[in-house]
C-alpha cells in the first residue's frame, strides 16, 4: 500500500521543508518535490492532495493518563466554571449530547466555588435538583475531597437527618438538619455504589473513544500512566490495552507502569517486563511519585512554603525506598520516571539518579513535571542527562499562584522551558489529560507566549523563559520519541520514519504566534493510514 501525499508545507526540522512524501506500508519511504515525487508514481499509489496546508508529525504527548482520561471524559466536565448556572447549563448541554446516558447516574468534575462571580459557595441538592430529581447526579469538586448530589441520589442511598455519620467525613446538613447534598472525605465512598462496574467491552469501547478525540487533537502516540500493577483494576486496564491494541489501534501506547510494591516490580520483572509487546503497546517506565502539587501545597519543597510557613509540602517515598526502586529497575535496563514538583522532590530524586548514573544515563531516567526549579538544579539535569517531561499547559494556571507559593525569586527561574533548551536537555512535552485537556495547541501557546489561556499577561511571564514553534513542535514529536527510544524512526518526517502525521488549518510558521492555540487538525494519518478528517 502506497500513499503519495502532495503539494503540501510539510515540517522535517528547524528550517527544513519538503512538499511531497512517499509512504509505504505505514513508513515514509522518499520525500521531494511535488515534480519529482509525481514523476515516479505507479498505478498503486493514493494521491492526496495537501493543498499547500502545514504538516506536522503527529504528536507524541509524553505524559498523560489516557485510559482515565476516557472514563472522565464520559462525565460533565466543570473546570472553570464561573456560576452555578453555568455548571446547571453545562450538565444539561452533556445529557443534550450523550442520549445513551439518559437516565443513567450523571457525575461531573472539577467545580470550583472560588471561580463563580456571584455566590462563590459550595453547590447542594437544592441546585443539582435543577437539572434532574429523576436520576442521581454526582459532582466532584475540583479537588476530589468534596463531592455534590442531588435529593435522589440522597433517597436512592437512603441518606437522612437520622443517618449516622461517617469516620473521617461526613454529610452536611442544613439549618432544619436535613443533608443538603454535600459529602466531604470519607462520606464520598458511600457514593461509589452509584458507579456501574465496567465490563471489558465496556473499558475497550472507552479507550476507543478516548483515540479518537486524541486523533482529533492530532496526538497519534501516548506515554500513559494508568496501570497499577498488582492492582484488580489496573490488571483489566492492561488486559484491555493489549485487547486495543489487537484491534486497529489509532493511537501508539508506551505505558508508564506504577507497581503496588517493590516485589510487585521484582515479580514483573522474572515473569517478563516487556512481555506481549508490538507496535502498539510497549511497556515504558517505570512511575513513581514523590511529592504532590503546587495548588495544594504539596509539592515538596526545600524551603518552607512563601504563603504558608508551617509547610514544605509532602515527601511520599523516603530517599532509601526510592534507591530500592531505582536499583532495581536501572540493574534490569527499566527505564524510571518519577512525578516530582517541587524543588525538594526534584533534589531527592535527582540524588538518587545520581547513584545509579555511573557515565550516561543510558536508560533515559526522567522527571515528570520539573516545575520548581533553579540553576542548580537545571545544571544537574544536564550533567546527569536526566529527561524533562514538561507540561507548559500547567503555567496557565500555575503563573496565577506560583510567585505567593514561593516567592518571587524562585518563580523566576520555575517552569524554565527556555532554560532547559539553552542547556540542551532532552525535553518531552505532554498533556498531563485528564488533570488538563487534550488539546496540545494550547501547550504550545504556553510554552511560546507564555500567557494563559485568555491571552494573559500581555508580554508573557517571565518572557525570557518563552521558546520558539519550532521547539516546541520538536518536543512534542522528536522529544517524545527519545523518551520512548523511538528517535530514529518516529517523530520526524524524513524517510525511515512512520507515516504519523497530521495536517493543520493554519499556516503556523508564516503567521504571529498569538493564534496558535486557535489551530484545528484536518487530518490524522497514523501508521500510513488516515484515521480523522474534520
Ligand atoms: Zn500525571
């Protein structure tokens, strides 16, 4: 099966174009000019005509929860909600477009009332009873720890003035000292009975739908954390990986593997750590967490917090426990990226790189988030080679908080994306979805123009800390692709590399880059085969 696609604006590197590709069983076999290309085709070959639109590899977001991305993605989506009204008008827009849910239980994410204009308070089951008192309805807050129903969700578990109260959480009750809906901590696991179990087919059609809107977005490969290995559930989100990936995948998988325990790992690794592997579903590092996050002050810092002094956030594996599980994966050539954000967690694990590290870092060991950094500390992971997996999406919101978390001078030199490429790091950037959406376009306007995503502050922040398109794109595609091994046969579109592309609407390197989180993809090709037009 050959494709001839033509007549195109078609980005290899930095300063390097071509117009024409030939591709050949999912491989780019020649690229040229439209002339010379033409001339040599066979009656086999599909002609596309491009129509002198941009093209770009497909995009290779570095770390994201891809699985748990499609079971969020099935609920109400309340991130940035500005009233109530508008969290009653988003929920009933959702049940408008998804009728197979009707009357099922309806759960929504990531509310706010310190966003709403007017009456920034909790919601309760007075509000949540306007969109539906027929079916239970379940909104979590955006930090997981309160959670919102309805008067059925309250009858259906039989929940009332005289109910006995939970151990490390409760229901609230209003001033006649009824429950008015709101379930705090513990309280919220006397809700999980309203979450239908998930049959494999189920799980597989989710992940199904999950590529396909990352398709959408023109993401053709993952670096996703789902699996917990020597867990139940994360046994069937493996089981249904490998049944995807048997069945005309559209997305490449390279799994970031948590483990319960270290001899979970040790088990994993005599039964075979890569076992049942293709094309498709490769099994990647290593996941570690060490501290938590910024916007709760978790995140371990070396320094008390600037805006609470009794903190330095939270360390989630002693330094000796972190050793065990470096040594062990680094003896088995596994490679290890650990979740740290603040600048104590990214010390601590930096230390520990540094005892398995003896000349290179051959296993391409990382650091997921790097967000509270300094020199130092950027100076390390060049000396060691550590990679950075970075998600520019995050300075949206975190420019808002982080000069109050840790004061100015430390801000400064955070989510230092310009630094990093004048260091020359290996730099993968990603999505972190479903913590933030799919839509990779708005990475690249955080990390270009360094504004949220109103277009704020005007001159960006910290502008010295922007990069350019063309960084940006390369570590979205070749810098994914070094995190995965894949550098010399993915991420670029040269010959020998795999026909993952797509075409975009706008002209990106010929225009101001103040619309680039505006661009829409037209077209996703993966493995040589077009699997999204718009
Ligand atoms: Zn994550």
């Amino acid at each position: 099966m050959r494709q001839l696609l033509y007549n195109g604006h078609i980005y290899q590197q930095r300063g390097q174009f071509t117009s024409a590709l030939l591709i050949e069983d999912g491989y780019i076999l020649k690229c040229g000019s439209d002339q010379e290309l033409l001339a040599h085709q066979d009656q086999d070959v599909t002609l596309i005509d491009l129509q002198g639109k941009t093209v770009l590899p497909g995009f290779n977001d570095s770390h994201l929860h891809f699985y748990m991305s499609s079971v969020a993605f099935q609920t109400v989506e309340l991130y940035g909600a500005t009233s109530i009204d508008m969290i009653i008008e988003r929920a009933q827009q959702f049940i408008n477009n998804h009728p197979e849910a009707q009357g099922k239980a309806l759960f929504g994410r990531g509310w706010n009332q310190d966003y709403f204009e007017t009456e920034p308070r909790l919601i309760n089951r007075l509000d949540l009873d306007r969109i539906s008192t027929d079916f239970p309805i379940v909104f979590s807050r955006a930090c997981g720890h309160v959670v919102s129903v309805n008067s059925k969700t309250l009858e259906i578990l039989g929940i009332h003035a005289l109910t006995p109260q939970v151990d490390g959480g409760q229901f609230d009750l209003d001033a006649q000292g009824q429950p008015n809906g709101v379930f705090r901590e513990n309280a919220i696991d006397l809700l999980s009975s309203l979450r239908e179990p998930l049959s494999s087919q189920d799980r597989l059609n989710l992940l199904t739908s999950i590529s396909q809107i990352a398709n959408q977005y023109g993401i053709t490969s993952v670096q996703t954390n789902d699996i917990t290995v020597g867990s139940e559930e994360g046994s069937a989100i493996e089981e249904t990986y490998r049944h995807y990936s048997a069945l005309n995948p559209t997305v490449r998988i390279y799994h970031q593997l948590c483990f319960t325990d270290i001899d979970t790992l040790y088990a994993r690794i005599q039964s075979g750590y890569h076992q049942g592997e293709n094309q498709f579903n490769r099994y990647g590092p290593l996941k570690i967490f060490i501290d938590g996050s910024l916007g709760a002050r978790t995140a371990k810092m070396r320094q008390p917090y600037h805006d609470d002094p009794s903190t330095r956030g939270i360390e989630c594996m002693t330094s000796s426990v972190l050793d065990e599980f470096i040594n062990l994966a680094d003896q088995n050539n596994i490679q290890v990226a650990i979740h740290a954000i603040g600048d104590g967690a990214i010390t601590q694990v930096l230390n520990s790189y540094q005892n398995v590290i003896q000349t290179e870092n051959k296993n391409r060991h990382g650091i997921i988030h790097c967000q509270i950094t300094d020199m130092p500390i950027l100076n390390r992971f060049k000396a060691l080679d550590i990679l950075a997996y970075v998600q520019p999406i995050f300075l949206h919101y975190d420019m808002h908080i982080v000069e109050d978390r840790v004061g100015q001078g430390l801000a400064s030199t955070s989510y230092a994306f310009g630094t990093m490429e004048e260091l020359g790091l290996h730099v993968a950037y990603g999505t972190d979805s479903p913590v933030e959406g799919l839509n990779v376009f708005n990475n690249i306007h955080c990390a270009i123009n360094r504004q949220d995503l109103k277009s704020f502050p005007e001159n960006g922040f910290y502008p010295n800390e922007k990069v350019d398109l063309e960084t940006a794109i390369d570590n979205l595609t070749i810098g994914g692709a070094y995190a995965s091994f894949e550098e010399d046969h993915k991420g670029r579109l040269l010959p020998g590399y795999m026909a993952d592309l797509i075409v975009i609407d706008q002209p990106i390197f010929q225009q101001d880059y103040a619309q680039i989180k505006d661009v829409q993809v037209t077209m996703t090709m993966v493995n040589g085969k077009v699997v999204y037009t718009r």
